[in-house]
C-alpha cells in the first residue's frame, strides 16, 4: 500500500493505491507523468506482510474510506475493489 500527494488543477490531494511490486508500479508512474519525483519526498507506505489479494484491496478501501470520513477528496479516480458499491 502506498499513498503520495497529488497536485492536479493547483489542488493538493492524498492518492492512495495498492502495489504488488511498488519499485514498479513507481516506476511506471514516473514513467507516465503521473508521479514526479518532487512526489516521492511525500511517499508513505504500508506493508501487509504475508497479506493476500483480498488483504490489499480491504486494507486500500479501509485507508481510502479513513480520507473520505475526514472529508478528502482524494485523487483517486477509480475505486479499489475493496471499497463497498
């Protein structure tokens, strides 16, 4: 799991999102401009350790459904498969 800021339209907002490989999935986003570097500086992350699939994705939808109880309007513009419709 990992979360960074994430500046679109001059508005600061948390991205959280889930990674089986976070050296790629950082690398991918670099890649595509969806991460600068600037970003890394406020990368957080947390491990699951022995975790599954279903672990991750309940472990994303839970930190994603702690910013929106606190009134965030996160970047996110997919919701995790963890999160009830």
């Amino acid at each position: 799991m990992f979360r960074t800021i994430d500046v679109r339209d001059g508005i600061t907002k948390w991205y959280v999102g889930k990674a089986n490989n976070l050296y790629t999935r950082l690398r991918q986003h670099l890649g595509s401009g969806k991460l600068s570097s600037y970003q890394l500086e406020s990368l957080q992350v947390l491990v699951v350790p022995h975790g599954k699939e279903l672990d991750f994705f309940k472990t994303e939808a839970d930190i994603i459904k702690a910013f929106e109880d606190a009134g965030e309007d996160l970047a996110n513009k997919i919701k995790s498969p963890g999160c009830k419709k």
